[in-house]
C-alpha cells in the first residue's frame, strides 16, 4: 500500500485538497472521506499518464 500526504482545507459545505506531491492537481468532496477517495482517483489519473505535463515536487 502507497502513502502519500495531501493537504486540505474546508471551504463552505466543500473539502479542497491535493496531494502533497503534486500541489498543481486540487480536487474537493462533500465530506472528507470522499475528498481522500477524489485525491486517490487522482492519483491513479496521474500514475496511468491520463493527466499530460505532470509537475511533482520533489523533496
């Protein structure tokens, strides 16, 4: 299983975050369970090469 650290906030009714990795890529959910489930759908997105020009920060 991967860990990565991500970032979020709430905004209104909206959870907003991105992975830590890859600051460039924001997604939201109603709650925060389904903000993570976005991040993680994101993240296969990225790893699959769907997401053309990918930036990462690297530490």
């Amino acid at each position: 299983m991967k860990t990565l650290k991500f970032t979020y906030w709430k905004d209104g009714n909206y959870y907003l975050g991105f992975l830590n990795d890859y600051p460039d890529y924001e997604t939201q959910g109603e709650s925060k369970e389904e903000l993570v489930s976005n991040l993680k759908d994101l993240l296969i997105d990225i790893e699959s090469g769907e997401v053309p020009y990918i930036r990462k920060v690297v530490a």
